[in-house]
C-alpha cells in the first residue's frame, strides 16, 4: 500500500502592495493589513493552510528579511494547532519562481522527493475555507500521479484585473487540461471569457511534488534552478527557538532572475492541470477590492471606524483614530492614516501605486513606514517630532529587551506609563514602575527590558541636534541586530 505523501503549505509573503497605500508601507506590507476582524491577510493564509498539514508538519514562509519578526508573531497569533515555522529571508524580492523552487528545496530537503509543496499567496480571502480545503484535496491527490495542480476560480463577472486560465476537454481526474494563460485582459475579452465557460481564473495557489517541480525548471527553465539552487546551498540555515530560518545568501540572490513560477515554469510544462473551484476568493490588490469585505448600508457606502454621511452614496471610508464627515459625494475611497490622507475615485483605485512611487523617489518617509513602527520588542509610535526632540511611546513585551545601546548626538527621558521597567547599563539594573522615571545621557550605555506580565509602556522624549534611528551603538542583542551592519536600519 502506498504511504500518503506529506502536504506542506508553503506561503509566499512577497510584495509591497502599493496600491494599498497609505496602509500598505514598505515596512508594513500588504499581507500584514489588519481586515474588520482584527486578523491580517497573513494570519488568514497561515489559519487557512495549517490543518491540512499533518501534526508535526511544517509551514513554509518565504518573506522580506526585515520582515521576520512580524511573520513569526502573526502566525504564533493563530497557531493554534502548534505547527512548526520555517522561514525563507529574502534579502530583496525576486518574483514568485525564485520563492517557488526555495520552497521546493526546502521541503525537498526535510521530507523527500515525494512531499507535496502546496504554494498560496499571503494576500488572498478565501470567504469558503471548507471548500478550499476540498479543491485543496482533490489538487493533492493529482500532485501524487505527478502533476502541477493549479486552482482555478471559476468567473462570476468579466474581471480585468485577473489572469485566466482557458481549458480543454482532456480530464485528469478532478482536474482539466490547460491550453494557455491570459495575463490580464481588455474588457471585450474578458466578457467574452465569461460567455464561452472555458476561462477560469488564475488564483496563483497550486500544489505539486517538490521533484516535480525541480524536475519541470530544470527542463523548462535550467539556468535559473541554478541561480536558485547556488542562492540555497550558499545561505545557512539555523533554529530560532520559535522558528526554523534560512536567511539566503545577498551576493547569491542577487543572481536570481526576476521571473514568475508561471512564466518559468508553468506556462511551458505538459504536467499541468487545473482544478475547478469556487471559493469566494478575492484577490486584494486595491482599494476598489478591499471595501468589498466590508458590507455596505442602504446607501452602498461601506465605512470602517467613525464617520457622519449626509448625501453620500457609494463610497469606502476607512479611518480608525479620527471621525470623518462627508457631504454630497460619491464613488469615492477614503483613507485616513495618522500621517497620510488618500481620497481617490475608486474607479481609479490602481493608480495608488503611481502616488507611492513618487513618495519613494522622493525619499519621502510617509512611503517607507508609519508612524507606528514594530519592533521584534514590540513597537514604538511617534507622537510628536520637531527641531531638536522627539516624543515616542513605546511598548515592550512582557520578557522581552531592546539592546544594550548607546546614542551619539541624542539624550532620552523615560517616564514609565504602565508595567515595570528594568533599566541596565550592561552591569547594574534597576526597576521602575508607574510614574517613575529616568534620564539616559548621551553616550551612555543603556537596555531597557520588560521583566513583567503585561505590556510595558513608556513615554520617550530625545533631547539633541540630530534624532534620527540610525543613532545607534549596540553591544549586545537577542535578536542579531549588531555590526556590521547598514547605518541606515532603524533602532
């Protein structure tokens, strides 16, 4: 009898999701959006494709370096059944081919041959999780007989924003021959692919055996499996006492080409089949996509946090820490961030990614971060910043430490807000609680640690002619941040 093969859900976390600005950061991907419910669209994906892994099996992650510390504390969010992390680190982003074959690699290496990569995107909603798993099933059990199993999602409109995927008569199982790809059509040729039955579309989740698809880029797409195999077999490979981690090798990767898995590989093999399903899937690539997970009133508006509407008909209003009040208008997007403000048609939603942009050719910092930025401590936010000082509160984790550090041009007042603060200077500590508070004078040696329960949180104020993050001396770290190091990476 035949052994079940191992299934290992692999997710990809790339992308900037620009068109999602001013949520969506450099810092802050698309996949760490939080939706109405509190979850981000990672912690959907990992709660989505962990039961159908076995009890001691693993979830792939491949994911920005800088990102790791937010993957691991949104999926620890959510991990209810105790799957066990590994994490790929990209130094910079490559296209889905170079994530695909490192997860290939990675489960090839643990599981064999014969384990099945089971590849989704970390920013789709999935509104019917138990037909997923279903579709999910039947596109395993075609990966064992050696196939590259896609899901695709049948159409309910004539969508421009999605490729497709035309079919053939030819069955395999559950699964139907592909004939091509359509990367995103016209509006004629979209209405005409729904009014023929045969295009689906491509919803970039398929499944296949890790050999297989080693197998299918060494014939398809020869030197970039090199490129990629040289990248992993050059990166260490260590355990975090959380998470597994690979962090791949920057000079290595730098030689990887920018290419889709559907371009490499998937448009060209004769293994490829694609299961029917419908999932209430969406992709959430804009504005216009995402206020459609928020249901609407009577008047088609869909608001997220607090706003007074008179004569407003069909429009997103999304903007947790103030009101917004809106008179006579329609058809609109509005987004409200602490430092940005975006108030956009949403017929013309995409063009988002043109205003962040020009924010990054600006150097602007309202395209890099907010103003709430995390740490792998916990986070800080900045209240007010002017010539000469800067106000920061700052959260620290119940056991968790910033660095023993010390600053070049700047000085720091701590008044602890809540919790109890252990404040050291590499040799003595002491203890601070509610209303205390401190002075860190520049060039002094100092870590601020939270060795309580709760959250500790505290208001920083920096005194000094020059305040910016890469101020920074540290001597020692609990999470590797020490020279050498970019000067330009924030505290």
């Amino acid at each position: 009898m035949m052994s079940t093969p191992v299934l290992v859900p692999c997710i990809v976390a790339g992308g900037s999701g620009t068109r999602l600005w001013p949520v969506s950061r450099e810092t802050m991907p698309k996949p760490f959006i939080r939706l109405a419910d509190g979850q981000s669209l990672l912690q959907k994906t990992f709660a989505r494709l962990a039961p159908l892994c076995a009890l001691q099996d693993t979830v792939v992650s491949v994911v920005n370096h800088e990102l790791r510390y937010r993957v691991v504390d949104d999926c620890q969010g959510v991990n209810g059944l105790g799957r066990k992390i590994e994490l790929i680190l990209e130094p910079f982003g490559r296209n889905t081919a170079a994530a695909v074959l490192l997860c290939a690699l990675s489960v090839q290496a643990r599981w064999g041959d014969e384990a099945i990569v089971l590849v989704s995107p970390a920013d789709h909603v999935v509104g019917d999780v138990p037909a997923f798993h279903e579709a999910a099933a039947q596109a395993c059990g075609l990966a064992a007989r050696g196939y590259i199993a896609a899901f695709g999602l049948k159409p309910d409109r004539a969508e421009t924003g999605y490729g497709y995927i035309e079919t053939g008569d030819v069955l395999h199982g559950s699964g139907r021959q592909v004939l091509r790809f359509v990367e995103k059509p016209a509006l004629p040729d979209a209405q005409a692919f729904l009014a023929s039955g045969r295009f689906l579309w491509n919803s970039g989740m398929f499944c296949m055996q890790a050999r297989v698809a080693l197998e299918e880029a060494a014939r398809h797409a020869p030197a970039l499996l090199d490129q990629v195999s040289a990248a992993w077999r050059r990166s260490p490979h260590h355990q975090e006492p959380s998470y597994g981690c690979v962090e791949l090798d920057a000079g290595a990767f730098a030689e990887v080409a920018d290419i889709s898995f559907d371009k490499a590989v998937m448009e060209h093999s004769s293994q490829l089949v694609v299961v029917p399903c419908a999932l209430q899937w969406k992709d959430v690539g804009s504005w216009q996509s995402l206020s459609e997970l928020t249901p609407p009133d009577d008047a088609g508006n869909r608001v997220s946090g607090e706003a007074v509407l008179r004569d407003v008909r069909d429009c997103y209003v999304d903007g947790a820490d103030r009101l917004i009040a809106m008179i006579g208008v329609h058809d609109l997007a509005v987004v409200d961030t602490p430092d940005a403000l975006l108030i956009v048609d949403k017929a013309r939603s995409e063009e988002v990614k043109a205003v962040a942009g020009q924010l990054k050719q600006a150097g602007h910092p309202a395209y890099l971060c907010h103003r709430t930025v995390n740490r792998p401590w916990g986070r800080y936010t900045v209240l007010v910043e002017a010539d000469g000082y800067k106000i920061k509160r700052i959260v620290v984790k119940p056991g968790a430490s910033l660095s023993l550090q010390s600053h070049f041009h700047r000085s720091e007042h701590w008044v602890v807000v809540s919790g109890t603060a252990q404040i050291s200077d590499g040799v003595e500590s002491s203890l601070l609680r509610t209303n205390e508070s401190t002075f860190i004078r520049i060039g002094d040696r100092h870590r601020l640690s939270n060795p309580g329960r709760i959250d500790l949180v505290i208001i920083e104020v920096q005194n000094g002619q020059y305040l910016g993050e890469d101020d920074i001396v540290r001597y020692d770290d609990d999470y590797g941040r020490l020279p050498p190091r970019d000067p330009a990476e924030p505290a």
